[in-house]
C-alpha cells in the first residue's frame, strides 16, 4: 500500500478526535493512505510533541508513520475537536471510554465532544464512534447533535496494542455499524482498499459485538488459567495440554497461554460494561460476572503461591517484580496484572522493586514500591523475583547474574517463559504456572547429564 497511490485517494475529508492508542494509529494510517487527516489533542505537552513528530506510546513503527504523514502535510494535529471537525466529512471519535464506579462505560469524554462538534460541522458529516462504547450509544449521540443532515455510524477498532500500526493496515476484518445506505456506501468505499471482509450490520450489532469479542477472549483465558490451577493440583502440565486443544479447529491456538491474570485498557472495562448492559436490559450475564470475579481471585493466587515459597508469608519480605506493562511490546499501564500483584504484595507487607524496559520510574512513582533501572537492579538482595509480564529479554537475561545478585532462590515466572533448565541449573528454585514446579537438585541433575 503506497501512500502516493492516487487510487487510494477519496474526497473524503477525516478528521480523528484523540491521539491514543486508538486514536493516533487510525490518523496516521489513514494519512498514509492519502487521506487529509486532522487530529484533535487536548494536552498541549502532547499536542506540541506530536506536531514536532515524537511519540510517546511504545508502539513499533508509530512514529515513523506520524513523521511521514507530518512530511506529506497530510496530516496535522490542533488543539480542539472542533477545529478538526469543521471541515472533516467524516470524523472518527476515539476518545476514552473509561468504567465508571458501577461498572458500566463512562461516556463523559465522547458526549461531550460530540456536543461541541455537533453544531459545526457540514451537512452530511459522518460522526463514527471508533472507541468501545455500549450499545445504544448512537441513539444518545444523535439527541446530543440533534441535526437529521448529520450522520452517526459505529466501526469499532481491533488494533491490538503493540502491533497497532500492523492491525491498522493489514485488519482480519472490519465492522461498519450504519442504518442509512448512503452512510453504508462512503464508508464501505473508505475500507474497500485493505481487502478484507467488510460486515455491514445495523449499529446495535455493531456496537454490541466489539464488546461481546472481549468478554469472550476474557473467558477463554480465564478458563485457561483455572485449567492451569488445576493441573498445578493434579500434577499435569497446562501447557501440553493447551497445545492439544489448540489443534481443535473449532477452538484454534490463540489466547490460550496460562498466565497471572489478564488486564489491559480492553478486556477489564469492556466486560464489565457487558456485564452492566446485560443487566440493565434483563439478561443478566451469569457466566461473564463470574469470570470477572475468577480474574480477581487469580490476582490473589500470585501472591498466595509465592507465600507459599516463603514460609507463608510476603510480609516483610524483599520481592523483585520484572515487568509492570499490561503486556509486551507497550508501555500501557492501564488494568496492568502486574500492578494488581504488586498492589496486593505491597499490601500484605512486601518490600517490592520492580523494573519494566518500556515503564519510566515516573510512570509508578505513586504507586508504593521502588523502580530499578535494570532486571538485574531490581534483584540486589532480594528473597524473590516475578516476573510478570513476557517480555523477550526476560527469557534471555542469564541466570547465573540473577543468582548472584538475589539473597534468596526463589523465582515465580508467572508467563512461563524462562528456561527451566537453565534457571534451575543456576541453583534457583523456579516456580511456574500450571504445571508442577521442578526440584532444583533434580533438575540440575537432569541438566548436567544430558
């Protein structure tokens, strides 16, 4: 896909309200695409960044994307949703959606700027709701612009945080949520250029069915950690297993990795949001409540199993935590697993230094533990280490430093990505997730004969 492709140049005019993650990847990529794209940002530290092509989001080839876009003069950033949109015919909300206290999506952000942007802008405009919101969303919007020339569609995002740009370009499949048929037209014709399946469905479905993707991949992975707590009691290995059932072509090989828990900016406030909605309308989702929950008690077990390995107990004792991002590959803190164990250690009496190679010390500062600068810093003395979240570098780290720095030997790799044998041959007691933790001895043992 050449951005300099005049085939892939329409009359549209984008513009795209929020510069995060979803917000950024979709302004950018459309301005590759040969679009005019203006995009609204709030933060005028983060505003004055981009306009001078810096990005701040851990995320491969973003800003590469930014730089060329601002060098086309294809795309620019403002300061005000309202200067994007007054000359957009199409305007993407991405703004966030956070959950409120009951549970439910806190739409505060998206009404409000479509409230300021409905008066202005042109006639046959298309506000598209890009953001996760529940449904019946569209129906608020179109009170709040109160305009029949006005158009509000859904095309939710499925960009997944660090590999954005990659989803952006190359989606498994797009989703257009719209009632009139000239609506359905531009905006089938703004995708047609990835060449995937476009569904055309009415705006309810749409909004209802990124929701309804999260709270399944939610589900499926708590499953797979509660198989894994079982295995870990039955002597079996998750692991093994989970590779048989991936071979299933109805079940598939992703999103069955047994692990701390799951969290991100996604998965924690769309269920809940599903959950509340199901509620509200008199379908009580049992089942998803009840993954929630068991997502909560998996947060606690982390701690728990490494009391276990500590004489009962965390209190007073020195943990090291490598990892703080919700996942590899991106700085987003956001439901991070690995900050709900590290609140639950500090709160149970744990000294805890964490490290994270994408996570500054000012991203956690307020958050009751120490940061090192390096894995190995964060393992001076040490009774503990966990590692908490996948990152590559974790699994190539040498052990032997890691021993030679920590006091105690125990190390809980809760994403099961360090060596067995190489950590165990270092003298350290390595516990695992899902399957019964080697002895040391033994496994040194087994090491050095083969």
């Amino acid at each position: 896909m050449s951005p300099t492709d005049n085939r892939l140049r329409r009359p549209e005019r984008l513009a795209v309200i929020g510069a995060g993650y979803i917000g950024l990847p979709t302004a950018a990529g459309f301005a590759d695409l040969g679009y005019e794209v203006t995009c609204a940002e709030t933060n005028p530290t983060k505003l004055a960044r981009l306009a001078a092509g810096q990005v701040d989001l851990h995320e491969p080839d973003l800003e590469d994307l930014v730089r060329r876009g601002l060098k086309t003069r294809r795309l620019s950033f403002v300061d005000h949703a309202q200067r994007a949109a007054g000359d957009a015919s199409i305007v993407f909300i991405c703004v966030p959606t956070p959950q409120a206290e009951d549970g439910s999506a806190d739409l505060t952000f998206v009404e409000s700027v479509v409230a300021d942007i409905g008066p202005l802008v042109r006639p046959g405009t298309i506000i598209v709701t890009r953001s996760t919101v529940p449904v019946g969303t569209a129906d608020r919007l179109r009170n709040i612009v109160g305009r029949r020339d006005v158009h509000v569609a859904s095309t939710p995002e499925f960009l997944r945080e660090g590999s954005a740009v990659r989803d952006f370009f190359h989606p498994d499949r797009i989703l257009i949520g719209a009632s009139e048929p000239v609506v359905r037209r531009r905006l089938g014709e703004l995708y047609d250029v990835f060449g995937v399946p476009v569904i055309v469905t009415d705006i309810a479905t749409s909004e209802l069915t990124k929701h309804a993707a999260n709270a399944f991949l939610a589900t499926r992975l708590s499953f797979v950690n509660a198989m894994a707590n079982i295995c870990e009691a039955a002597g079996a290995d998750v692991h093994q297993m989970m590779q048989v059932v991936g071979l299933d072509p109805r079940i598939g090989p992703k999103f069955l990795a047994a692990g701390p828990g799951w969290g991100g900016s996604c998965l924690p406030k769309d269920t809940r949001a599903l959950a509340y909605v199901a509620r509200q309308l008199g379908e009580p989702f049992t089942q998803l409540e009840s993954t929630v929950r068991s997502n909560e008690a998996q947060f606690d077990r982390v701690v728990r199993r490494l009391a276990d390995h500590l004489d009962g107990s965390v209190q007073g004792r020195r943990i090291a935590v490598w990892g703080l991002a919700f996942k590899a590959g991106t700085n987003d803190l956001r439901d991070s697993p690995s900050l709900e164990v590290c609140k639950r250690l500090v709160a149970a009496g744990a000294d805890v230094t964490a490290f994270d190679p994408a996570v500054g010390a000012a991203a956690v500062s307020q958050l009751g533990f120490a940061y090192a600068e390096t894995s190995i810093g964060a393992c001076f003395g040490v009774d503990a280490l966990v590692v908490l979240t996948e990152w590559p570098e974790f699994a190539a780290t040498d052990p032997s430093l890691v021993a030679a720095a920590m006091s105690g030997d125990v190390v809980f790799d809760t994403r099961n990505v360090l060596d067995i044998n190489e950590w165990t041959s270092a003298g350290l007691r390595l516990v695992t997730v899902g399957r019964s933790s080697p002895d040391p001895l033994n496994s040194s043992a087994s090491a050095n004969a083969a």
